[in-house]
C-alpha cells in the first residue's frame, strides 16, 4: 500500500463546502522514461481516484499517463451530515490504497 | 607604436572586466528558494502541497518500526525525536572519532542501523533512507546550519573546498564557475542559483521525486560531463561539509521543493 497522505476538516456546519485534499506517492511512470542503463521503464501508474462521503461516492478519477508523480486533489465537499470521507487509489496491478476520515458535521 | 598602445588599453579593459562579479554574488549566502517562481514557492510553504511531506511522513512510520533481527528501532534509543532530533542535521555532515572520519547523516543513520540496531544499511536514494533523511532534517526546519570546518574536520574541509573550485569534466567547468560566478544568471532557461543545499533532501521536480545531496552532486558532475562519484563516498562528504559551511547562516528548508 502506497504512502498517502489525506486533509479533512474535523468539523463543519451543515451546508458548508468544506475543502478535501488528498495526495499518494507513486512515480506515475509514462512510459517513456529510461534508466541508467537505456531500458524503458514500463508505464506504472495508478489508474482510479475515488472519494466516498457517507457511503456514497462524490468523486471519481481517471487518471493516465502523463501526470506528474505523486498525484494531488483538491476540491470541495458540501457537508450534509456526520459520516466517514473514504479515499481510494487503485493501482494498475491492482493494488488497492485506502485511507479515510471522519467529518463531524453540526 | 599607436597599434601597441590601443593593444594595451583593450587588454586592460579586458582584464579589468574579469571576475570582479564573483565576490558580490557570492558575498552573501542565498537560498535556492530566493531564485524560484511564485509558484514553486507556494507549493514549497504548503505543508500539504509540498510533495516533500509525504517522506518526512513516512519516516516518521519509519521512526518506530522495529528492525529485524535486532528488533529495535530508531525510537529505542532515541524517543521522542521531535526533540531528540531537534537540530542534528545543522552539524552535519560532522567528525566521527568512531569511524575516524567525517560523515554526512545518511551515514551516521546506517553507522546506527548497523552496530547498535543490528541491522542492514540502507542504500542511498532508497524510499527508506530518504524518509528517514527527510523526517530528521525536517526537524530542524527554520534553525540555522552549524557546520565545523576546524579540528579533525579541517582536512575534510580543505578537500571539499578544493572540490568546489576544481574544473572537471568534457565542459572543464567547477562548481564555482556557475555557482559563484554566474549567479542569477540562466542556463536552459532555469536560473542560476548558488547551489546551497541548505534545504537537501528535495523534492525536485525534474526528478518527480525526493533526492539526496549526492545526488544532485552527481546529476551536476553529469551536466558538465563529468564521471560522478558513488553516493556516499568520501569526495562527496567533502563536498557536502564544504556546501554546508559555505551556505553558514542559512535556515534548513527541507524538504525544499526545486525544479
């Protein structure tokens, strides 16, 4: 599991847009790379960001080659009710990276 | 006899327009931070922006993880680092009577890891080693680097030193020859900073990653079309505790975001 690092407010008032911010190190590799030795280092990436509040999804990435490394969201949330805020990074192999949150809101 | 005088007055404007720059650019230390855009800098003072953090967070999973086949861990000996470590890496790289030398804090991390955890060293540019390189110096974030250059550390010193002004490589250039007297100016379109390292490790953006002191020394022995070094050798360390005490009155950054 990738190192990931996440930013959610602990509290929030009904209604507001809270800002959610989240960040995985990963070398987002586009293929077109080569190492010391003139090989071509294979795409790795990771292909899907998922944000859920409550259960419910509120955002879904698709990512592909040619983003920097150590992808970084931002966006905005509008707090309705207390619940967790899940975060998801799914790997090209399928390595699953998960963290979360929980958002008091009221 | 006028052909000779004109000969002359042209070799004295020539002379007189050589090195004078040298001293001014270099008579006060800069950060590299001083010579990045707005933008860099931004992503730099954020805390969460800073890709950077995301190894200094990790060296502090790092900090408490037991080691096989010791089964100890940094924090064994050294608790409570937010104080412990408060400050170590400004005397760094430093004289080890121990090892009967200077050694720069990655090595003083693996000199730890071997004899008293039992353990392995770590190679340098692994994950490992920069997290714990990053979380340490990230420590002593804002104090002032406190090198000493005198005693068992002078000859150190003195290498390093003739390090920085040796030209070397197909470009037959010196670190100085940038570094201090071309300052400000640009190459390829970045500027030209004074090459302290006061913020190492960094996070750069050309590398998309976080990098080591001596890494950045063998990526500009490159540029200059120079053979690099090996991470972690004695040349390096030279150069390293020379970088430091020439950048003397700066803060530490780290992890300082570069281009």
């Amino acid at each position: 599991m990738a190192n990931s690092r996440i930013k959610v407010p602990e509290s929030a008032r009904v209604g507001e847009a809270v800002e959610i911010r989240a960040m995985v190190m990963h070398p987002m590799e586009n293929g077109y790379n080569v190492d010391t030795q003139g090989t071509t280092i294979p795409v790795h990436i990771i292909t899907d960001f998922v944000c859920r509040y409550d259960g419910a999804e509120v955002i879904r990435v698709k990512l592909e080659p040619g983003l920097s490394a150590n992808p970084f969201f931002s966006f905005y949330l509008k707090a309705t009710k207390t619940g967790a805020v899940d975060f998801e990074w799914v790997d090209q192999d399928g390595t699953v990276t998960t963290a979360g949150a929980t958002l008091r809101v009221g | 006899m006028l052909r000779q005088g004109l000969l002359g007055i042209a070799v004295t404007i020539w002379t007189l327009q050589l090195p004078t720059h040298a001293d001014n650019a270099n008579s006060q230390p800069r950060s590299g931070y001083s010579f990045l855009s707005a933008e860099t800098r931004r992503m730099q003072d954020d805390d969460f922006a800073n890709p950077g953090m995301l190894w200094v967070e990790e060296g502090r999973k790092l900090w408490n993880q037991p080691d096989a086949p010791g089964g100890k861990s940094c924090q064994s000996c050294h608790a409570n680092p937010e104080q412990s470590m408060r400050g170590t890496t400004t005397h760094f790289p430093r004289y080890s009577a121990a090892a009967g030398r200077v050694i720069n804090l990655e090595q003083q991390i693996n000199r730890c890891r071997v004899e008293n955890m039992k353990s392995s060293p770590l190679a340098y540019e692994t994950e490992t080693l920069l997290a714990l390189t990053n979380f340490i110096s990230h420590q002593a974030k804002g104090m002032t680097i406190d090198v000493a250059v005198d005693g068992p550390a002078a000859p150190s010193f003195e290498r390093g030193k003739e390090s920085f002004y040796m030209r070397r490589g197909q470009l037959n250039l010196s670190c100085a020859n940038c570094h201090e007297q071309h300052v400000g100016g640009r190459l390829h379109g970045e500027p030209i900073s004074q090459g302290q390292i006061n913020g190492f490790p960094i996070y750069r953006q050309l590398w998309q990653t976080s990098g080591s002191t001596h890494r950045m020394f063998a990526w500009c022995n490159e540029a200059v079309r120079a053979e690099p070094y090996p991470a972690g050798s004695q040349e390096y360390v030279d150069l390293e505790l020379f970088e430091r005490w020439r950048g003397r009155g700066l803060s530490v950054e780290t992890p300082a975001v570069r281009r």
